[in-house]
C-alpha cells in the first residue's frame, strides 16, 4: 500500500476539482488531484460544448430553411447528414477536451492520482485499493451523473442519456425524450430542427425550470409549436415490443395514443456522484439526499477540514459557478482553520432553445408578493425580434415595490443570453429601476424589450408609492 501525506486533496477533476486545485497550491498547500473517470471535465466532454455544437448545426439548417419567407429560394432542398454532423460535433467537442487534458498533463509528476476514492477517515483516502492519502483537509469536487428514472429502464439498450447522445453514429427517425429541463429542451429542439421526429415528455408541468407560470407557459407554447411537448405528460403504459419503445398516452384532446420509437432520450437531469465516497466515515452531516451540508460562503462541511464544489453540491449547476466554488474552497481548504467567507455572485442561468431561457436572481416562488412588482415585456411586437423573426417571448422583471431594487427576473425570447447578462450585472450592483433606465440603450435592438420591462415596472412601483414618477429620455421608435 502506497502512502501518501499532503495538506488538500481535491476529488475529481473537472471544473471545480481543478480550479480548487491551482488555488490550494496558489496559497502554498501541498496537494494531490485525484480521478477514477475520464480526463476532460462535464462541460467539455459532454456538457455546455457538444450539446452547444449540435444546436449550432440544427439551428444554422433552420435558420437556412427560414430565409425563403425573405424571398432567398432554394433552401427547401437543404437537409442534415446525420454520421457528417455528429462526427464534427465529436471533432469540436474534442478540441475543448484537449485543452483541458494539456492542462492536467502539465501537472507536476505525482500530482495527479488515478483511482475512485472514499473516505477511511475525515482526514484519511483510500485511492483505489493501493494507495492511501493522509490529507489535512479535502475539496469534494465529483460533479454529477445522469439521472435515470426507474421506469424508463424498461426500454434496456434502446434508452441512452445526455453522455450517450454524442457518440451515435447517425440519427434514427423518431425519438422520445424524457424532461423538460435545460438539457432535455436543448437536445430535443436540436434533434427536431435535425428532422428527427421528437416527443417530449415532461413532469409536474414544469418547463426550464421556470417559476413564473405566463413565462413557463409562453415557453412551452412556442416549443410545441415545432415537435410534441407535454410539459405534465401522464402515460397509460410504457413498453419495449418487438424491440421498439412504445408509450402508450392520451393525447391533447383525450384521445388514447400509441406511439414506437427508435430510442428513448433519459434527460431529466443530472444527480450529484457521491455514491462511491463512503462519506459516513467523513464525519460531516448529509442532507435527506445525501449531499454534505455545506456554508454557501466558505464551501465548508459544517465546522470540518471537508470542502466541497461544483455540481456534486447540488445547488448551481453551472460552470461559472463550479470555477467559483472551486476556487473558493481550494483556497479556504489552503487556509484551514482561517476560512474566509465570499459574496456569492448572482444565481444566473441560461437555457439556449429558441426562444431562449434567463433566470437571473431571486426565484420569483420565493418573493414576497405583496412586496414586489412585475415588469412585463413581450417580444412579439419588438422591433428587433420581428426583423430577426424571432418575436416570440415574455420577460418578467421583479422589483421591490418600496425601493425600487431590482430583486430578479425570468424571462424566454431572444437574445435572452445578453440580456440575462444586463439583469445579473444590474442585480450585483444592486440597481434600481431608475438607475437602470438612465443607462444606454441602442436601437434597435433585443434590449429595447428589457427596457420596456423596467419601464413598466417602474410605473407600479411609483404607482405602488403613489408618486409621480421622474421624467425619462424619449425611447426611440418601433
């Protein structure tokens, strides 16, 4: 058995593992690195790069498609060579690993260890079944894993996930896709607008994540209108016959439906990789789901020398805020017992369908309602959009009704990636909606919709208070 001393160990090394690693041995702790799986992060290898290559490719054929409404002849006869797409989605998604594997290959010798680990002790790994680490203090980094329903197992190898998705050969004609979350919305709108045929099944009704019900509902209006999608789907039966995945369901209008399927798509999330940890010998209290509980602030487990980052936290899935965490925690784990809190920066996300999804802040099922007021904006009609032929949407921002802060929004439409941006920045420098209102806004653009969103929201606030409200710029036209 190999023995190994260190102050940090960080565990896993996507993301959150290696920004936890360059800052725990930025602040002069010696440290190890340590990973069963494949070198390359989620993001990369599997997560915001290849799903974004595919709706590149999808989008660029619907987007071709679409120009015949401006007069450009000729684009009917495009189509997709599925082995062509998916290979360049590979050969791309490969160029972002690479990067990510020359970083890790540049580690000194030693550092890095090959193994799944868990825990002997708080302070003690085992890596495999031939080395023990002694580490002062430890950064969980694990990330996450597909999710996969029970019931969907029913359909054995014609059921594959997100992970799986990237490595097909070719496309078959019709797939079911199970969720109704970022990845599901993503991968399904881009096999749709690759001609495969999808049904969309969602749960609960929820769609993206969404909160706020006119802007869910917007949503999922524009996504039915280009494949199947049921946000609350109830099944009679779910069966694999002849080979072929069968559901059995109503449809819209009661009538019973039976549907066969080339594959069945298991998005419905990811859940974070603990399992193999043994973290009942960590010392450190688990949540009903098993996950650590942790300090938003400081990434630690309790009063522990146990860190934890990144997706495996169950919190913000999202990789900005895995590098964050990661940074955060490799340094406090560095500094241990002098753990240092941060400011967290705004909870920010973005779904990128068409129309896109910003959440940005405060969830609006967590406001007080009777303190808050909704600035509203539709895309329909905005002058951009249409010309973009994009005008599909609704943006709601939140404010408080006394001050005038800026507490959040939600919001579907385009450019919502940019405009998501704005909001997060105006909430982290705590604007208000007459603060917000002073600053540019060009025309014409996406963002004239977001300012007639504050615009609105600045009337009830004033209303709210019942106060005349100041004088504003004239807005240009359309």
């Amino acid at each position: 058995m190999r023995e190994i001393g260190v102050d940090v160990a960080v565990i896993g090394a996507g993301t959150a593992g290696l920004a936890a690693l360059r800052a725990a041995r930025l602040a002069g702790a010696s440290a190890v690195l340590i990973e069963s799986g494949e070198l390359g992060t989620t993001c990369a290898r599997v997560g915001c790069m290849p799903s974004k290559l595919l709706l590149a490719a999808a989008n660029g054929l619907h987007d071709a498609r679409s120009l015949a409404a401006r007069g450009i002849e000729g684009t009917h006869a495009l189509e997709a060579n599925y082995a062509q797409v998916l290979d360049y989605v590979r050969r791309e998604r490969d160029y972002f690993v690479k990067g990510v594997i020359e970083e890790i290959d540049a580690l000194p010798a030693g550092l890095l260890l090959r193994g799944e680990a868990r825990f002997e002790a708080p302070t003690r790994l085992l890596v495999g079944d031939d080395t023990r680490v002694e580490s002062k203090r430890v950064v969980i980094a694990t990330g996450a894993g597909p999710r996969v329903p029970d019931e969907l197992k029913v359909f054995g190898d014609k059921l594959i996930t997100s992970d799986d998705l990237f490595e097909l050969r070719t496309l078959p004609k019709r797939i079911a896709v199970f969720g109704a979350g970022p990845i599901a919305l993503e991968l399904g709108q881009a096999l749709a607008r690759l001609d495969v045929e999808i049904f969309m099944f969602g749960k609960g009704g929820s769609v993206a994540a969404l909160t706020d019900t006119p802007v869910r509902d917007t949503l999922a209006a524009a996504l039915a209108d280009e494949f199947h999608f049921d946000p609350d789907a109830k099944f009679d039966a779910m069966s694999l016959e002849d080979g072929a995945p069968t559901l059995r369901f109503k449809s819209a209008d009661g009538e019973a439906q039976v549907e066969r399927f080339d594959l069945v798509l298991a998005a419905t999330g990811r859940a974070p990789n603990l399992a193999p940890l043994a973290l009942e010998n960590a010392g450190i209290e688990l949540n009903e789901k098993g996950v650590p509980l942790f300090d938003e602030t400081t990434m630690q487990c309790g009063k522990s020398g146990i860190f934890i980052a990144g997706d495996c936290d169950g919190t913000r899935p999202w990789l900005h805020d895995a590098a964050d965490e990661g940074k955060l925690a490799g340094d406090n784990a560095a500094r241990f017992p002098n753990v240092q809190s941060m400011k967290r920066k705004v909870a920010f996300s973005i779904v990128f369908s068409e129309p896109q999804v910003a959440i940005v802040g405060a969830s609006y099922d967590k406001l007080d309602r009777q303190m808050t007021v909704t600035g509203e904006a539709s895309f329909e009609n905005q002058g951009r959009s249409r010309v973009m032929r994009q005008n599909r949407g609704l943006l709601h921002v939140y404010a408080d009704a006394k001050t005038s802060k800026l507490r959040g929004a939600q919001g579907c439409g385009p450019a919502m990636e940019h405009i998501g941006h704005l909001l997060a920045w105006a909430l982290q420098l705590e604007l208000t909606l007459d603060e917000a209102l002073k600053l540019p806004f060009y025309h014409p653009v996406v963002e004239e919709g977001l300012r007639s969103a504050l615009k609105d929201a600045d009337r009830k606030c004033y209303e709210e208070r019942s106060e005349t409200p100041p004088a504003l710029p004239a807005a240009a036209g359309c």
